[in-house]
C-alpha cells in the first residue's frame, strides 16, 4: 500500500506552469517578478500594506522579533502548545521566552493566563517587550480577548500565522490580527513553496526594514556597503511562483480540507470518549490538520499504531515548549491543557489531495482501533 502522509503538497499542472514560466525567463534568484507578484498577493489577501517573501516561517519569526525591537534581555511572552520554532526566534533575538497555556475551549493562548502574567509583571516590573500569538492547526486565536491586554501596557503583539492563511477571525484575515503577522510555506503547510515564508505588516516603512535585514542589510549603494549585521533570509523567485500558483488555489485546497475534517466527523463524532478540536463561531477555519484527542491516553496510541502498520501518517499534537529538554526550567503559566492535549491527541491526515477512499480507510482503523 502506497504512503498515507499527514499533509503532502498539493500540487499540478498551475504549479508546473508558473515554475516553467519562471525558470524559462531567467529568473532563479532571490530576486525577480514572481517575488514582487507574490508580496503583492499576500497584501491583497491581508489587507496589509506591506510585505516580504522570506526563506522560511522562521526567518519571518526572527526578523519580526526584531522589527519589533526585541533584543537581549527582553522577555517575550508566547504559547507553550506551538512548534519549537516559536520558542527559537525568541532566542535567536537574545531574548528570554515565557510560555504561557492553553485556553481549553480554543487550545490557543488563554486570555485569562496573559492576564495573570502581566499583572506579575507589571508587579515586578519586568513587562515583556512583546508577545507571540500562535494560530494554533490554523485556527486563529481569541485576539479581542487578548490585544486589549497587550495595549494597555504598549506591548507589541506578533501574530504567528504559520499555519492560518486562509482563516479568518470575526472578518479579519489571519495574518493582519496583531501588530505584525508572518506565515509559513513549509512542505506540509496548507500553500506550500517547499520551503518559505512571508512576513506581513500594515505599516511599509516596518515591512522595509525586515527586507533590509533579509537582504544582508545591504544599503543602497553600487559597491557591498553594510552598516548593521543583517541576514541572508531572502526567497528564490522560483519558490515564490510556486507560491503565486498555490495562493490561486488556496480556497479549493481549504474547501476540501475542511471537507476531510467534515467525513472524518461523520465517521467518528459520535465515539463516546474521542472529541474533534473546537472551533470558534465567531472565527473561519481553513482546515489544515484535522485534530482528535481520547479521554483514555492509550487508546491514542493504539490508533497510532494501527494506522502506522498500514503504512498511514499520523502525528501526536504539539509536545508542549514548557515540557521541552532544550525548554526546560523557563518561566512558564501552566493550567495542564497542553499537556493533556499533547498526552492523549492525534493528528490525522488531511492533505486536500487525500481521495474520500484514503480518507474513509482512515476513519475505519480508527474505529477498528478503539474497538479492540
């Protein structure tokens, strides 16, 4: 039996068109139309003015970081329940993460711990000089509930959106939801560029300085002239016309993710003891990992295993940053959700590529598993 992957790109004959376009025209560095066509697209998409087609998520985590001044010393709060890559550009700044629970009704960053932290810092006098906000699976978290909190004390707030593109909290685009936003483009990521990212800002002049960093902080003159350290974070044009041909085909690739999630649903929803993460009413979702957790542990691990034996993906949630070897010992507001989520939840595959057959022979171990 071929390999069931959790999200494999989805790509065809719009991709090949736009990469052949590209690489016919000469154009394969980290410069060329594709790139500005893409930066382009994404404002559109966002609402944001500016824009800057990175290397990676990571990259545009990093150079946000310090587009927003952080530097060392700083404290930066974020979530515990992310990808690590969170937690490292906070350390690549020279700056100290503080992690921060999960919300059990959104698994997202909780509003109520941030207030808890922040009245300690102000208390101690040791303010964070900004938060990350995960959009966790690409769901959007509760910004209404959080921003304010961050605002009353003029603590800059960087949306992680490396999984939301697409997604949507009460109107607003994933992306454009805090001070700045950046995406990730990553090979399993619901648009792909193989690897990528994008860094999004409302203001230009912000949007200008990350490129200047990107850029090896490169200044305008004909000789290599440099007067801070910068970085090479830049894109290829060959990357960002795959981007450009995968963002045309975002909607239909999210339709049927949420379509996978909506049969996976149909199937499972009614199996006392398993739960579907929540979703907002007030929030669009752009289904990018279909996410399940048990009341009994082992039961997840026997899923797992099944599915494994057929040769079919699947993936534990997020192992929590606080719980982390290389984390270990960092300041941290737990109320145990991330690590009962990441104790007893799965991952299922849901790349918009899956065929309804693949899909159902999922939901059918699934059953033979807990079954057993």
């Amino acid at each position: 039996m071929s390999r069931i992957s959790l999200s494999a790109p989805d790509v065809g004959p719009l991709e090949r068109e736009y990469l052949l376009r590209a690489l016919e025209g000469g154009w394969i560095a980290p410069a060329g139309p594709d790139i500005v066509a893409f930066e382009r697209d994404l404002t559109e998409v966002t609402g944001c003015s500016g824009a800057v087609a990175l290397a990676s998520g990571t990259a545009a985590l990093h150079l946000a970081l310090l587009a927003m001044g952080v530097g060392p010393g700083d404290r930066v709060l974020t979530s515990s329940f992310t990808f690590v890559a969170t937690a490292n550009a906070i350390m690549y700044c020279g700056a100290e993460p503080v992690f921060l629970d999960s919300d059990p009704d959104t698994w997202n960053m909780s509003p109520q711990l941030l207030a808890e932290e922040l009245t300690d810092a102000r208390r101690h006098n040791r303010l964070p000089k900004a938060v990350v906000v995960v959009d966790l699976y690409g769901q959007c978290a509760d910004y209404d509930e959080l921003l304010p909190q961050c605002k009353e004390f003029g603590i800059k707030v960087v949306e992680d959106a490396a999984e939301s593109l697409g997604s949507t909290y009460k109107g607003r685009p994933a992306g454009a939801l805090a001070d700045v936003g950046v995406f990730s483009f990553n090979g399993n990521k619901i648009v792909t560029t193989s690897g990528g990212g994008m860094f999004v800002s409302p203001e230009v002049a912000i949007a200008e300085k990350v490129r200047y960093l990107a850029t090896q902080a490169r200044e305008r003159e004909v000789h290599y002239e440099h007067r801070a350290v910068g970085f090479n974070y830049r894109m290829s044009n060959l990357l960002a016309a795959l981007g450009r041909a995968q963002l045309h085909r975002l909607p239909q690739m999210s339709a049927r993710r949420l379509e996978i999630n909506a049969f996976y649903r149909s199937m499972l929803g009614d199996i006392a003891g398993l739960y579907f993460m929540p979703t907002m009413d007030c929030a669009h979702w752009n289904g990018w990992l279909t996410c399940i957790y048990f009341d009994n542990g082992p039961i997840r691990d026997r899923v797992q295993m099944e599915l494994a034996r057929k040769n079919i993906e699947s993936r534990p949630l997020w192992k929590p940053m606080h719980l982390q070897p290389v984390y270990l010992g960092r300041d941290a507001r737990i109320n145990g959700t991330s690590e009962m989520l990441f104790n007893r939840g799965l991952c299922l595959p849901s790349g918009s590529a899956l065929s309804d057959e693949q899909v159902e022979l999922v939901g059918t171990l699934v059953l033979r598993a807990i079954s057993e």
